[in-house]
C-alpha cells in the first residue's frame, strides 16, 4: 500500500502598516549611523593631520620690525587665522591663538587652535651724531658750547633722549678731561642710555686753541637790522680799521647782539628744522655763519626761494650768506675772530650794502647757489 505524502500549504505572512514603517525606520538609523561614523572618523583624521610648529626664536622680535605669523610659523592641514593683535612698536608679550579650520567632503568646518606668545624685545641701542669728528674752541670758551657738536641722540622706540649730567635711562650725557682754559688736545665722550638698559657710547677729539694775541687778520662786522657783513683788516698799528669786504646777509629775531669770537667750524651742519648749511662757522651758542639752507647735504638741493630773502631778515638767528661768502669766511677767518654784531638803521657800514644774487624759480639750475665756485655749478657754464 502506497503512502500518501502529506502536502504543505504555504503560509504567508502578511505585515501591516506599522511593521513596514518599523522596519523602514530600522535602516535609516542603520544608515544613519554609518554615515555619522564616516564623518566623525574623517573629522578625527583632519583634525589629527593639522598641526603647527613655532621656533621660540621666530617670536621673538626685535621693536619696530615686519612681523607676519604666517612665516613665524610651521603649519600644514588647513588655513591659518589668528586672533590677536602684535604692536611690533611696544615692547610686551602678546598672546596669539592661532587656528586652522578645513571643510570636510559632508561640509562640515574642522578647526584646531594653538596658543603662541610673541614677544617684542629692544634690541637696538640709541644713535649718536656728531657734526665732526674734531672739534675745536678758543681757549676760555663756555663749556656748554661743546654740547653743540652732538646734533642728535635718537633711539628707535624712545625717540630722542635728552640731556642729562649722570648716566641715566631715557637720557645721553657728556663728559670730558677738558680744561678750556689750558690750549691742548682733549677727548669728550658722549654716552646714551635707552629706557630698555642699551647703552651707546662715542668720542670725538676737542683742540682747546690758544687765544691769539691780535694775531687774526681780521675782524666781522655783522649790522643785524640793514643785513650786511663788513670784513675789516688791520692798519699799521694793528687795529681793524680798514673795510675790506662786504657781503649781503640775512638775519633773524633771535640774532643776538654783542661782541663773541668764532669757535668752530665745518663744512656742512645739520640745522633747525631738518635743513643743512654749508661752511658753517660757529660764533656765539647755536649762532652761526653759514649758506642758505639745503634741503639735503647735496650742493644741488638748496631752498632757492630762502635764497631770495638774502638781505632781509629771514633766519631763526644764525647769519645766512651766499656760499662764496660763507666760504670766504670758512676760509679766512681763524677760529677766534672777532665778529661784532650790531644794530644801525641808517649805516649798512662802509662799503655799502651788496646787491644780492637771484635764482629764478623756473631756472633748470635753481638747485644751486650761483656764487657756489664748485665746478659743477650749471651756473658756471
């Protein structure tokens, strides 16, 4: 007998409504989650490739320096910000954070910060300037006046340093071996001191000279309110008695007036207000001889519209000349002549007053004075 296999009947199973939303929102967590892992594990790996190497040395800097962080540093993984400011003029300590940020492929922003300090140190010493490397004085001369051979004593972050008598921050001093009552050789050093501790030091030679005994060949007569220079020389009894030579001047409000003997000079001087003179003799403090002013120790470059003035009172109180006369003085007046500067509104003195020289302002050739014997005066051609 045959058996008879059973059959069975398949079952289906039907899902609602609610099973298929379950199930849906199953995978989408399952998605979900895998993605959130792949960008965590992509936002781990940039943040873990970023990074930033700073050399002590390249954050310290000396004040008043370019500074960029950019090359202060060493960074690779993502762009650089700062946040912080650096003033490379102030002497401190500046905190820096420093981040680098990357965009992720899901659009996401990777930032990483590095705190850094940059310090701005002074390391410069203050500058000291000199109008000559030897300067010389007649025997009794005022001791302030060898203070007129520093023109200026800067510091870079300080600015000018003033005067002092001791050695002290913020200050230049000056002292010396010289007796200025004793003719002879002398050193006087001048020492400066910024506000940070750096200390600057120069010497110049000072020739104390012998007061001559009527042994110059002559004596400057200076009429401060006609602007005129008289030159007399000496008679057969040796007195100054006979005019020589004249020259046109300009004078100034603080001109002083009086009898004072000469005693320095140099062929170019640094003058108030950033200008320079040519042939400066020195007479009496601040007060000078010298050309009309320049606006560079360039023989080219002179202020033809100060020029101009000569023979009207036009100066700060030095006594300015054309350069031949300047030169003339330079040349033959022996520190220790005697310059008398008076006043006398109806007597310019005895050789009259001399027709000044004229620049014309659209001249090519305005740059140079026309009395200037350098060769290389166009005026000259």
């Amino acid at each position: 007998m045959t058996k008879r296999r059973r059959m069975r009947t398949p079952v289906k199973i039907l899902l609602g409504a609610a099973a298929l939303a379950v199930l849906a929102a199953a995978g989408f967590m399952v998605r979900e989650t895998y993605r959130n892992r792949l960008q965590e594990t992509e936002k781990q790996e940039i943040y873990d490739a970023m990074t930033l190497e700073a050399q002590e040395a390249s954050l310290k800097i000396d004040c008043g320096t370019d500074f960029d962080i950019r090359t202060a540093v060493r960074y690779s993984g993502g762009e650089l910000t700062a946040e912080g400011n650096v003033d490379t003029g102030t002497v401190g300590s500046y905190p820096l954070i420093l981040t680098l940020s990357r965009t992720t492929s899901w659009g996401e922003t990777v930032s990483r910060s590095f705190p850094v300090t940059v310090e701005v140190r002074d390391n410069t010493v203050p500058e000291i300037v000199l109008n000559e490397e030897v300067m010389e004085l007649q025997a009794g001369a005022d001791p302030a006046e060898i203070a007129s051979n520093v023109v200026s004593v800067t510091d870079g972050k300080d600015g000018d340093l003033t005067r002092s008598e001791t050695e002290t921050a913020g200050t230049y001093c000056i002292a010396t071996d010289a007796d200025l009552d004793t003719p002879g050789e002398y050193t006087v050093t001048v020492t400066a001191l910024d506000l940070d501790g750096h200390r600057a030091e120069t010497e110049f030679r000072l020739v104390v000279n012998k007061v001559p005994e009527n042994e110059n060949p002559y004596r400057i007569r200076v009429n401060r309110e006609l602007n005129t220079v008289t030159v007399y020389s000496r008679d057969a009894d040796g007195n100054y008695t006979i005019p020589l030579k004249a020259m046109v001047c300009s004078t100034g409000a603080a001109t002083p007036v009086g009898v004072f003997h000469t005693f320095n000079r140099s062929t170019w001087r640094a003058l108030f207000g950033g200008v320079y003179g040519q042939y400066a003799t020195d007479i009496v403090g601040d007060i000078l001889f010298h050309s009309v002013p320049y606006y560079s120790m360039n023989k080219g470059d002179v202020e033809y519209l100060e020029y101009n003035k000569l023979g009207t009172k036009a100066s700060l109180g030095c006594i300015r000349l054309a350069v031949s006369d300047a030169l003339w003085i330079f040349n033959n007046c022996p520190i220790g002549t005697e310059v008398e500067i008076y006043d006398d509104p109806g007597n310019p003195g005895p050789l009259g007053k001399p027709e000044p020289s004229y620049i014309d302002p659209e001249s090519e050739n305005r740059g140079w004075d026309p009395t200037d014997p350098d060769p290389a005066n166009p005026w000259n051609y």
